[in-house]
C-alpha cells in the first residue's frame, strides 16, 4: 500500500499489470490535493477501482469534470434515451428493458476487446464507470495494459508497426449492428469503411510512454496495406496484446467506481445472465487527437 503525504486517500496497486484500489476517497468532498493522488494513481495504474461509493449522478458528473471536459458518445446520441432522464452526461450501461425499451446500451451479451470511441478523430482520455445493478454472476469487465503490451513488442513486429495507422471502423459495432445514421460500404470492402485514421503505436499526452492503440479488431484496417496483409498484421498484434500477462479482471460489487485511461488501455465485458439486472453509469472524458 502506497500512502500520500497531505491526502487521505492510499493507493493499494492491484499487483497485476495494471490496476490500483484507491482507498479512504470521500468522492463528495474530494480536495484538490485528495484529487491530485487519485488522479496521479489513475495515471500511474491506468485503472483505478474506489469501492463502496455512495453518490449519486451529479457528484458522479462533477467528479468527472474535475479530469477535463465531457464527451458524449455521438452513436449513442443519436440513438437517445440511454441518458440519465435530465442528466446527458450520463450514458447508462444496462441489459434491463422497461416497457419494452432497453434503458442501457450493450445489452447481456459480450463486449468484445475495446478502448472506448476509438472510431473518433478525438477518442476520450478517462472513462468514469460507477455500478447500480449488478448480477450474481458474470459480467466481469477485464483492462488490459497497451504500453506494457508495447513494451513486450517483438522488435519485428516493432519494425512492422513503425509509422503505420488504422482506419477504426466508425460504421460497425462489435457485434455486427451498424450505429444509427452511418453509411455503410456498398463495396463492401473493409478499405471503404468511415472511420477514424490513428497511428499504431501512441504517446501519451501526459506521461510520453508509447502503447500500441488497437481500437477494436472487427474491420480495423491498417492504411497502406493490401487487406490480406493488413488482416494478418493486425492478428499477429493482438495474439500478442491477449497472449500476454497485460491483463486484470474487475468483478463488480456494487458501489464500485472505475476510472480508467482510454489513450492506454483496452477492456471487455464478459456475458451475464440476460434474466439477471445489471445497471452501469458511464462519463467519458474528451481527449486529445492520438499521436
Ligand atoms: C464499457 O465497455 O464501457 C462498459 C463495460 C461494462 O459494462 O462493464
């Protein structure tokens, strides 16, 4: 456990490649040096987990605002009523259907290995997700390290990214379903697909280390490349990013709080149970262009 001169708040690193449980945080009257540590253990551990959080939406908003300014995702904007009722800044992460409507986005199912709006010129730097509902069992959502994954880069496939980028596939959710108001290819070829050109291999705004920037795997691109061997440049790194030990696994209790680093991480969320209630709220934070 790390202690922090002047702050309250201990830092207990999760002793894995990435993570930190952030402990004695009052998130509703957080200091500006008790928001200094937090904020430097988010940067330090890429993800950090506060547990037992008691507040409610607009300290959730408020604690967001104090890492930068907001950011709304633009897919799920036009689909509309997954916010808060009166609070936009809060997408709501659920499987539950009322009146017959989902309230959240991404249902019971899978979310497949993802760093968060990554088809946007400006993906967010911080997502700040806080659990309501939860179910018995599953729906474990697991981070995984991007600069260690870097790090531990072969030097060929090194050489191979070098000055490369991807075109992130803006049209297609993971799970195949085309985002409202998106055009898709009518060539049908990968090349063809809106999205956002990011380099391969990122610097962290804050901290300058390097991580590789995958986006999500279905219909990445790497520009320059014939697709064959585009398709088997971008298998060759993510066999490495899930071969290795880059990765911690959050299983959530409820009045648990995580905040975690876009520019540098990935996550997924395993499947629940679709007869169980899980309810998240989710802020982002807007980021800088990945350079
Ligand atoms: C997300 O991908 O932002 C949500 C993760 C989760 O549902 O745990």
């Amino acid at each position: 456990m790390l202690d922090h001169v002047g702050s309250t708040i201990r830092v207990r690193p999760s002793g894995r490649a990435l993570g930190a449980d952030i402990e004695g945080a009052d998130l509703a009257n957080l200091t500006d040096a008790d928001f200094a540590v937090l904020r430097q253990a988010w940067l330090d551990h890429l993800v950090i987990r506060l547990r037992g959080v008691d507040i409610d939406d607009p300290t959730h908003v408020a604690l967001s605002r104090r890492f930068g300014e907001l950011d709304f995702n633009p897919g799920t904007r036009l689909t509309g009523k997954v916010y808060v009722e009166g609070i936009p800044e809060i997408v709501k992460i659920s499987n539950i259907v009322e009146n017959g409507k989902p309230v959240g986005e991404l249902g019971a199912g899978e979310a497949d290995w993802h760093t968060d709006m990554c088809f946007v010129d400006t993906p967010p730097s911080a997502s700040l997700l806080r659990s309501l509902e939860i179910p018995a069992a599953g729906g474990d959502t697991s981070y995984l390290n991007m600069e260690a994954a870097y790090a531990a880069l072969p030097e060929a496939l090194k050489a191979r990214v070098a000055g490369r980028s991807i075109k992130h596939d803006a049209v297609y959710v993971s799970s195949g379903k085309q985002r409202p108001g998106t055009v898709a290819p009518a060539s049908g070829d990968i090349r063809d697909i809106a999205g956002a050109v990011h380099p391969i291999v990122r610097t962290h705004p804050e901290t300058g280390r390097p991580s590789l920037y995958l986006g999500k795997r279905s219909n990445a691109y790497v520009l320059g490349l014939e697709v064959a061997d585009s398709e088997r440049l971008l298998d060759a790194l993510w066999a490495h990013v899930l071969g290795g030990d880059f990765i911690w696994t959050q299983q959530w209790r409820l009045g648990d709080m995580l905040i975690w680093d876009n520019r540098c991480t990935m996550h997924r969320r395993e499947a629940f149970e679709s007869t169980e209630r899980r309810l998240l709220h989710r802020c982002v934070v807007k980021g800088q262009k990945p350079v």
